[in-house]
C-alpha cells in the first residue's frame, strides 16, 4: 500500500514574516501583512511594505498577487514577478487654487412666506 504524504499547511499567520522569492531566485523582501477576500475565505494578496529596491522602483510597498505563488514553506516562492515594477508617468496636476474660477453659482431663491 503506497504511502500517501499530505500536503503541508500553513496557517496565514505564519505567512508573516517569510521572506519572498522571485522565481529566478532574487529575494524580494518579507510578508508584512495579508490582504484577504473575506467574503471568499481566501487570501488575495501579499504585502510587502519593503521590497528591494533592485525588483520595484523606489522600494514602495506593494501587493503581489496570491495567484502569483508557487510554493510556501520556509520561504514564499513566486511563480510569476515582472523584471522590474515601475510606478506609472503620470502628468502632473494643477493646483486647485491655480485652475480658473468660472462663475459664481446663482443663489436658490428664498422660500415664499
């Protein structure tokens, strides 16, 4: 009778804390917190507030995808992290005080008595 190994568990609370892995082996940075579908009973994400500042532009925090994992065990393994994670150009607003002031809005007419 062939033995048949279980698959390892591992509670959400012991994923903080784990260090994360892209899948060419370059570390990414440690799980500080969880984002999870309530509602689905599952986890949607891993935040790592300090990833390496090589992987993502500035080292701002990010969410990487759970779908985006391999395997968990001592170490978090990632099956898919882009070559590098760069916050979008975006052109740069006006000041609020700087637009225009069209004009003033016309007064509602007082309630007759």
């Amino acid at each position: 009778m062939p033995s048949e190994i279980a698959p390892m568990l591992v509670e959400t609370t012991e994923l903080v804390g784990r260090q994360v892995y892209t899948p060419d082996g370059r570390l990414l940075g440690e799980v500080d917190n969880l984002v999870v579908d309530v509602d689905g009973s599952k986890i949607d994400g891993l935040y790592v507030s300090e990833p390496s500042g090589l992987l993502v532009e500035e080292s701002r925090p990010i969410n990487i995808p759970y779908r985006w994992v391999s395997a968990v065990n001592d170490v978090v393994l990632l099956r898919f992290f882009p070559k590098r994670v760069s916050m979008k150009k975006t052109a740069p607003r006006a000041p609020a005080s700087a637009a225009p002031a069209g004009p003033a809005p016309a007064a509602a007419p007082a309630p007759a008595r």
